[in-house]
C-alpha cells in the first residue's frame, strides 16, 4: 500500500476527512486483501487510524472498531485511542472505546491513564 510523507495509508485519511463512513467500511474491507494494508497500520507519528477517528469521527471509529481494530494501540506518545479521546473531548469516543474493551488504566510516557487526563 503506498504511503505519503508522513506514512499515511488512505484509510488514516478516510478516518480523518472522509465524508461519507461506507468508504471507511470499504477501505477496510477490501483493503487488507487487495491493497495488502493493516486496520492497524500506523503512519509516522505511531497514529492508528483508530486514533485518527477517535479524535475526529465517532462514525469512523465505530467502523473501525467493528471490524476489530485494536482499541489498546498506542502511538509514539504511548497514547491509546482513549488517551486521545479523552484529552480532545470527544465522549461519544470515549464512550465507544470504554464500552469495547479499552484499557482505562493504560499508561502513556507520561505515566498517566486517561482517568488522569479527563
């Protein structure tokens, strides 16, 4: 799967800016097995496309997540897509990760959870 600049595969930007969410269904879908790409594919900051969506698309993350992505990843920072969430505001998100498995105490660098970051 080609990659921009910043390592970012079509999916992190479906996550992001994608105006229609049957595209992030799509792009996973059929992504993996003709495009060879990962749901947990990361671009250089260590986002996932998860992370992206929790920060910007519920929808999008709702996706995601159906379709197993993993809700405990960590980027660069060590921040989960909850870290991201949380420190953004997004309480629709927040409320999907927790209620799919997140791990709440999840530490990032910092040594803090996402408790500590509300």
């Amino acid at each position: 799967m080609a990659r921009d600049v910043k390592g970012s595969i079509p999916l992190h930007y479906a996550a992001v800016v994608g105006r229609d969410d049957p595209i992030v269904t799509l792009l996973v879908y059929h992504g993996p097995a003709k495009n060879g790409f990962d749901i947990e594919a990361e671009n250089l900051n260590g986002y996932t496309a998860l992370q992206l969506a929790a920060l910007n698309r519920h929808i999008a993350a709702q996706v995601l997540v159906s379709f197993g992505a993993d809700v405990n990843a960590m980027d660069s920072y060590g921040q989960t897509p909850l870290h991201v969430a949380v420190l953004n505001g997004k309480e629709e998100a927040v409320k999907l990760l927790i209620g799919s498995g997140a791990n709440v105490e999840a530490m990032n660098r910092d040594s803090q959870n996402a408790l500590q970051l509300a």
